[in-house]
C-alpha cells in the first residue's frame, strides 16, 4: 500500500498506543522528531525502530539539526555545532576552507543522525537574509550574497548525503526578507520581482537537483499577494518549480503555524492544491494528525515519483573517521565560533 502524502510529529520519548494505530491506519509517508522527543542515543534509536515496525518499512525519519539555535540533539548526549553564519564567516576569509568546513560539519551531524536511524535533515537553508527584516533566519544564514549561500548550501547537502543523510533544502523560495516569524504570524515580502529575482530567488536556482525541499510560509506580494508559498500554485508553479527549478520532492513547512489561516484539514488540502506533495505537521497533536490524514492523499503520479526518487538517493555512509573529523573541524571553526573546542571534547 502507497504512503500517504504526508510527514508527521510524534507526542513524546516513547511511541504511545494510540500512535502506533495511528501509524499503522494512516500510513505516513515519514516522521520528524524534535526535543520532545529526544533525551538519549538509545532511547531515539529505540523510538525510530518502533515507528518504523508500525509502519512495515524503513519510513524516512526526519529532523531539524542544522546547529546554534537550531538543534534538536545537543549537549550533553550530542556535541553542538555552529550556525550557519560560522561557516559563511570563513568563507569570506577563505572560500575554499568555508565550503570544506561547512561539508565536514554536514558530515559529522550525519554521522550523529545515522547511528540513530535518522536519514534526513532538515538542512541547508538557502533563504538569503536582509537587514531590517524579522531575525528568525538571523544567524543560520550562510551570508547575504545569493551566489556564497548556494555554494555553502551545496557543501552542506553533500556532507550529508557522504554520510547517508539525506538533506531537505529550505525554505523555497526565501524566507530572509520575512517581515515577521513565520511560527507566529504570516510575514509578508513587497519587493519587486526584479528584486527577487537577483537575489532571494536566486540562491535556490543552482540547487534545484536536491532530493527534497520545503516551502516557506510567507507572502510574496509582486507574485501573489493573497497566498503564502506554501498554499499558492502560482508560486510554486511559476517561482519554486519554474524560476528556481525545483526538481524535487516538495513538502509544505509545518502546517500547524502561526503564519497560516485555516483549519488543519483546509491548511493540508490547500498545501496540496497548490503543488505540494507532501504535508509536514509537526506538533504531535494526535488529533490534528487525524485530521492530516484525511485531508491529504495516497503518494501517486509525479508526488509518488518524486517521493521514490528521493528515497532511492539514501545511501550507505562513505568511510569515515568521525574522531579526527571532529579534531579537524575544531582546528577550522576555532577563529568563528567560540564553542568550536567543544566539539572536539564532546
């Protein structure tokens, strides 16, 4: 039996019994875990295998480890890593050792995520910030030149695939001009599309091969002044799809927040009518995953395609020796980020 086309949150450390009926009736298409759910290596290892038995297969699970503010495994089970400013800071000092360091940090959080079962990361960013505009991208931002973001972005999607990681590259087409969080409320961008087009756009379009990408929940008024990405087909069309060319598998960003109107089973059909594949929900609430599950269909046609495709791409983990990764990589982050030697320590 297909998946369903979307992605769903769990309550807590441990599968409860109602979830795993939930999982079994629904079908997910995958899982994406946060700190609500995480307390130690064994106990994710122990929640993934669980979900996975529900489901009869090896369901991707997904979760956000992008690292500074963002980083749902940490200290003191997981060593933390820099944002994604860090890296970005040293490209401008050196290009070459900017994109290096930023692939052998991909690599080390995959090595983490990979002992747990976890197969994909909600990472690299793409989204290019601007000053003046809303901080929730702030410091996870590689830089604010298109062409820098992208070339770090696709460092950090290959570190990841090295380590059998696949990455979900976020969140088409920009969220660094947002006016507001997106958790909160619906940030509205009025640049123009010449605007756009040459800068937060831009930095998408030479990434458009990745596996998976996901959308953002913001308004782009020169384009379509009524609908955030994710619920616009005319963005997704003509922007995600056609500007950027976007290949890949497109998720929804976490159809429970603030930014969107609606209920969830409206907020899920409308993610799909606009050309999403799959629907992220994210907060566990087990009746809203319900209401999910009703709204949104089998994975067929170009979704299923997609969805096989991106799955096809998770692969084995290249030979790697994780304790002089970590050493190397404390060595190069050390002059940007001040927590560097706690990696190497961790």
């Amino acid at each position: 039996m297909a998946a369903r086309a979307f992605i769903t949150g769990l309550a807590g450390t441990e599968l409860t019994a109602d979830e795993r009926e939930f999982l079994r009736e629904a079908d997910p298409w995958g899982l994406i875990l946060f700190k609500r759910n995480v307390s130690t290596p064994t106990q994710v290892t122990e929640l993934v295998s669980a979900c996975r038995s529900a489901l009869g297969r090896q369901a991707p699970v997904l979760v956000d480890q992008e690292g500074g503010r963002v980083q749902r495994l940490g200290p003191p089970s997981w060593p933390p890593y820099p944002p994604g400013a860090a890296y970005g800071k040293l490209y401008d000092r050196d290009p070459a050792l900017g994109l290096a360091a930023a692939r052998l940090g991909a690599r080390l959080i995959a090595h983490d995520l990979h002992a747990l079962g976890v197969d994909v990361d909600c990472l690299p960013l793409a989204d290019v910030p601007v000053e003046g505009h809303d901080q929730v991208i702030g410091d996870r931002a590689y830089g604010a030149r298109p062409d820098k973001v992208a070339a770090i972005a696709g460092a950090v999607a290959r570190g990841l695939m090295n380590g059998g990681v696949l990455p979900v590259l976020k969140h088409i087409p920009g969220h660094g001009r947002a006016t507001a969080d997106s958790h909160q409320s619906l940030p509205v961008v009025e640049a123009d599309m010449d605007t756009l087009q040459a800068t937060d756009f831009a930095a998408f379009r030479p990434l458009g091969g990745m596996p998976l990408g996901m959308t953002a929940h913001v308004v782009f008024s020169a384009i379509d002044p009524t609908h955030p990405a994710t619920t616009s087909a005319t963005m997704v069309r003509d922007v995600i799809r056609g500007f950027c060319g976007f290949r890949g598998l497109l998720m929804s960003d976490d159809i429970s927040m603030g930014a969107l109107s609606g209920s969830i089973s409206e907020r899920s059909r409308a993610a799909v009518a606009a050309g999403c594949d799959i629907v992220l929900h994210c907060n566990g609430e087990i009746e809203e995953m319900r209401e999910v599950s009703r709204s949104v269909p089998v994975l067929a046609d170009g979704p299923g395609e997609r969805a096989e495709l991106a799955l096809s791409q998770r692969g084995r983990p290249s030979e790697f020796d994780a304790e002089a990764g970590r050493r190397t990589f404390e060595e190069m982050l050390a002059p940007v980020w001040p927590q560097a030697q706690q990696v190497a320590t961790a």
